[in-house]
C-alpha cells in the first residue's frame, strides 16, 4: 500500500521486519523535516565506558520508591512477561550489556512504567537525521481552519469527531537482535532487597529509539488513512483524531477501523478510550466543540478535569505555603501547556 502511493519511507517495512535499532544512527525516513543531532557518544565508546554506567545504575537501585508504585511497577513486569514483551535475565551478568533501571511514575490516577534507556548511557549513542514533528493540537486547529475557509459559508455541513488509541503501542513492535542482545533493565521486587534483569523483545518505553522507529509508522498509518481513503484526521504518537461531516461517521469509522484491523494493529474498542463520534469530543487532553462548526466557530479547550486538577494543586502548595524544585518545575510546564 505505501509503494502504491509513493509513501517517501521505503525502509520502513524492512525495519519493521527485522526490529528497529535502538543505539546508532536511526534510519532517514525522508518524511520528517532534515535537522541532524549527533549522538554524544558511540556504542563503542559506551561498551568502554559500560562498568561505569552498570556500576551506577546497580547503586541507584537501592534508592527504593514508595510501597505502592514499587508494587504497581512490579505487576506491570510480570504482566509483561507473561505476554512475551520482556524476558527475565537469569544470568543476571552485566557483561557487554548495557543496564537501565525500570521504575513507576503516577499520572494521575494511573501509574506507567518507564525503562531509563539514558542513565545506562543507550539514549546517548543514539543519532537523528530528522526532527520529528507531530499532529499537535497546533496541527488539529490548522486543519479545522482550513476546512472552515473550504466550505462556503450557507454550505457547511455539522462536524463530528472522536480518537482512535492505538494500545500498548510500542510493544506491538520489536527490539533489534543487535540491542535486545545488549540491553537490560534492573527492576526493584516488591518486599526484597534484590532486583530482577529483565530483556527487550518488543519496544521499551523509555528509549529514545523507540520514538523514532513508532512515530515512522504512526505517520505511515496517518498517511495511509489520509491519501488512501480520504479520512480527515490527525496523528499524534498513538492517538488518531478523526474528523468526519455529519451522516459520514459510519463510513468513516468502518474505513479506519478496516485499515488498522488490515494493518494488525491493536486498538481501544471499548471504555473511555472508545467513545462514540460526537460534536463535542476530548482529544490530546483537550476538549473540542464542533456544534457551531456550520456557523464557522470551533472551540479548543481544557476538559474541567484539567481544570480542576491544576485548580487542586494550586490549593495544595498554597496550603502548604511550599513546594519542592520538582513540583515547581512540574507546575511550570503544566500552566504553559494550559495557557498555550
């Protein structure tokens, strides 16, 4: 299908075949913008400097989180290995391999795992030809606006949408027989003063390889969906914003759900993250109101969950008349993303 419509990307297929690299230079995929960044250090300098980076990463294992995420962090791991995504390590040596440290960060009511792919020193060996861009709300508003100037005013028809989540989206794909032979992570056991080696078959959330290799294929699907069927939509990292007139949602979701099913990816078909086509949908943690889309007005805005969760912390430190330089820094980039 790409070949059939000149998609620019002709590795793509091939390094999706064999596993996407994630130490080196990442493959050109001459869809994104040139913009090269060289990597700070080689995989050979590293494999020199590896003790170095193992020696500190064993030491920071001892420096243990909370009870509760360390116990979420650790049923996540098991969960992975139960569905072949990791593999446990039971050599445990270190020798010409590169080890990270898998921990559990809170996001809101949820908590998500993170593989720390940069103090093993891996991020760092890591060299881009492009500078990615994605479909950001910045994108979504362009694309609204142009279709409000192509339809004449009189003849604009309702507008609906809704988002499409791809689910565990890096771990549909695999790991390099190169990296998966040479990267570990250490994770804390709940109870233990021991921790676990675990291996990569399939993406880890925390390398900068990953991003690389998926938001090639995010983009490929957008493009598939967008020059292939006529869809409306956009595409950020995992999550697909489709935009239909009213009467065509049918269509439109039967075409991308037939395109992604064809493709074999696995999406969100039921729960909050499957919620039916709407003139007022959420979308990369925003709200969007089409109601007045014939009229030649749409609305972007914070959902009153967003709103209320920075209103709660805003209370929170001025209660407590205190803030850490964490929460500070953390804050900051929460009341720009909310102005912006």
């Amino acid at each position: 299908m790409l070949k059939d419509l000149d998609y620019p990307d002709d590795k793509l297929i091939d390094d999706i075949a064999a596993g996407f690299r994630l130490s080196g230079y990442m493959t050109r995929s001459n869809v994104f913008r040139a913009r090269s960044k060289r990597p700070t250090m080689s995989v050979e300098t590293l494999r020199k400097l590896g003790r170095t980076f193992n020696a500190n990463s064993i030491e920071s294992f001892s420096r243990r989180q909370e009870q509760e995420l360390e116990e979420a962090t650790w049923k996540e791991t098991e969960a992975e290995l139960a569905k072949g995504w990791i593999f446990l390590d039971k050599e445990g040596s270190t020798d010409s391999k590169f080890l990270g440290r898998r921990f559990g960060i809170k996001q809101g009511s949820k908590s998500r795992v993170i593989d720390d792919c940069t103090c093993c020193g891996l991020n760092l060996t890591v060299g881009l030809h492009e500078k990615f861009r994605l479909h950001s709300v910045d994108f979504l508003a362009a694309m609204l606006g142009f279709a409000l100037k192509s339809c004449p005013t009189g003849r604009r028809p309702n507008l609906k949408g809704r988002t499409y989540d791809l689910r565990s989206a890096y771990k549909q794909f695999a790991v390099h027989p190169v990296d998966r032979a040479s990267l570990r992570m250490g994770v804390n056991i709940p109870g233990s003063a021991d921790y676990a080696m675990i291996g990569f078959n399939s993406l880890p959330f925390g390398a900068v390889g990953s991003v690389a290799g998926f938001l090639r294929i995010s983009q490929a699907i957008w493009y598939l969906g967008y020059v292939g069927l006529g869809l409306l939509w956009s595409a950020f990292y995992d999550d697909y914003t489709l935009l239909p007139r009213s009467g065509l949602e049918s269509s439109s979701s039967w075409a991308c759900e037939s395109l992604l099913t064809l493709l074999g990816m696995q999406y969100a078909t039921e729960g909050h993250k499957c919620l039916p086509f709407s003139d007022q949908f959420k979308t990369l943690g925003l709200e969007i109101d089409s109601k007045e889309f014939a009229d030649g007005h749409v609305l972007v805005g914070h959902t009153q969950n967003r709103r209320e969760e920075l209103h709660n912390q805003f209370d929170t430190f001025l209660r407590a008349n205190a803030m850490s330089a964490k929460d500070a820094e953390r804050l900051r980039g929460r009341m720009v993303f909310f102005e912006g």
